[in-house]
C-alpha cells in the first residue's frame, strides 16, 4: 500500500520537555522504531509537524537584534530540513538500510486570499504564563491564545490548496524510496501572476497538508499518530464516546475542539471523500491501530455513518 503517516507533535516534543536536541532525537528515535515494521512493507511517507520547533526558532531569531528576524516561511524550510534530517536519519538507522530514504524540502501552495491571513490559530513555540503571554505579545506584537491552561502565540494557518513536489515523491516512491516531506506542512508559498513561487507569512496544518499529499499521491492510506486511543465525541465530558469507525458524512455532523482534534477529523473527511482510508490513534500502538484493535477509522462505506466502542 501507498501510505502517508503523520507524526504529532508527541512524537517530536512532548509537552513539559525541553526543547532540545537530544530529547528531539530520542523521541524520534522511538517514533522511528515504531515505524519500521511499515516501513518494510509499504510505500511510505512520513510528514510531520513543526510547532514548538518553529517558534522556538523565531524566539532565538529575536534574541540577535544586530539583523532583522527571519520571516516565517524560511523558518519553516529551517524546521524541515532540521527534523527531516533526523527523522531520515533515526529511519535509516531503525531498518538497518534496508531501504533508502530521502527527506524532501516541500512547499505548500496556498491562497492569498484565504482568511486565515485575517485570524491567526495556529499554536506555535513554547508555552506561557498569562503575564508572560501578555508581556510578549506587547514587545513583539504577537497574537496570543489559550492552549490549555498555558498561553501561545498563534499565526495563520491558511488551507493547502496542493503540493507543489508531490510528483516528485511519487516518483521516488516508485522507485522504492522512503520519503520524509510536508514537514510543518510545507513552507506556504503563493504563485504570482508570472507563475513565480513566494513565500508567505504562515504555518500550515500539519493535517491538513498531510490530506493534501495524500490526495495529490493517490495514497492508499493516510495514518495520523497521536497520543490518543480514539477520536471521541464530547472528549473529557461525563457525555464522552469513543468512534471506532465512521464515514466522512457522519464524523462532518460531529463538533470536535478547534485547536486540537478538528484539523485531524477535517484531513480523515478529506482523505475518505477522495476514496482513502484513515486511521487515527496511537503511536505507541502501532500494530494494535492497523489490525483495528485500537483507534478510529474513517471510510466511505459506514453503515449509519458513526460507530462507537462497545457497539
């Protein structure tokens, strides 16, 4: 099977850790051992987020005042080629070279236009307290949101429309490559009206980009690994539901949390109505989610449309 897996931010930073070199290796060295088994049997692509990377990135960017930050979009390549780097790296390692894998720098085409650009949601960089929230959105006017009991900043995070080097995947695909790609979501570019590529001043949803390359590579699969046994309705509420399977009409009827499931629901609905599969659940158990022991499955043909645990 041709298959996209995308990495949450868990797999990468868990929250409460440093932000580190060394805890970036080992959590992707785990990640990567996880992976392999698939790995060996599949056309795979790992895509992957950027989130604490990228912002902690633009905080050391505004530490060295003698030049001008750097814009997000070459933060972003900066991410891709950090990350990518030691995922491709971690991978190689876990299948002892069994087989080849390249990290592609990839952009995301997007639209100007799109009102993402007029509200910034994406979570970004570390985690603050209220008065420090406050403090930095004052000094470097930053937009500020609450992410859990913590505060960040947020950017905007506008809607891949493609990806611009999906057939070059594809091909190294055919040709038996691993690929690492859409890292963060792709740098976002825009395309001007002599066809020339710019960038712009956003992060993209890992998921929603992750749908994109999916659909562009006729994926047979797209796999979303998250810290989380199930996607569930009413999560954290004495109400709450756990979705075993679901049919991408009848997860759309559902209301999930905007800043954490929704963009994961939204890429499993987009994937399913283009003829895929998704499965969203538990890195750690991997094998548990492919064999449907674990985790939530969306596809077109469910009867009734949602299927609970326990059923």
């Amino acid at each position: 099977m041709r298959i996209v897996v995308a990495l949450g931010g868990n797999a990468l930073a868990r929250r409460g850790e440093p932000m580190t070199a060394d805890r970036l290796r080992a959590n992707v060295r785990g990640a990567c051992q996880a992976l392999a088994g698939l790995a060996r049997e599949h056309e795979v692509v790992i895509t992957h987020g950027n989130g604490p990377q990228v912002g902690l990135l633009a905080l050391q960017n505004l530490a060295y005042q003698d030049v001008a930050a750097y814009p997000l979009d070459i933060l972003g390549a900066e991410t891709q080629g950090m990350i990518g780097y030691v995922i491709q790296q971690e991978l190689s390692n876990a299948l002892a070279g069994e087989r080849e894998v390249a990290a592609v720098l990839t952009t995301t085409e997007v639209d100007e236009a799109d009102p993402a650009f007029e509200r910034p949601t994406k979570l970004i960089g570390p985690t603050y307290s209220a008065q420090d929230a406050a403090e930095a959105a004052a000094e470097y006017r930053w937009t500020i949101a609450r992410d859990g009991g913590a505060f960040r900043r947020v950017v905007p995070s506008p809607e891949p429309l493609r990806i611009m080097q999906a057939p070059l995947v594809s091909n190294l695909l055919d040709n038996g490559t691993l690929v690492v790609c859409v890292g963060g979501g792709g740098v976002p570019v825009r395309t001007d009206s002599k066809g020339r590529q710019i960038g712009m001043q956003a992060v993209v949803d890992k998921d929603a980009a992750s749908a994109a390359l999916a659909a562009d590579l006729n994926a047979d699969m797209l796999i979303m690994l998250t810290d989380g046994d199930f996607v569930s309705q009413d999560w954290g509420t004495p109400e709450q539901r756990d979705i075993l399977t679901a049919s991408p009409e009848g997860l759309a009827e559902l209301a999930f949390a905007e800043g954490s499931m929704k963009p994961k629901v939204d890429a499993a609905i987009r994937v399913a109505r283009a003829g895929g599969r998704t499965l969203i659940g538990p890195l750690e158990r991997l094998d548990d989610l492919m064999e449907r022991r674990v985790g939530t499955e969306i596809r077109a043909d469910v009867p009734g449309g949602v299927v609970y645990v326990g059923e």
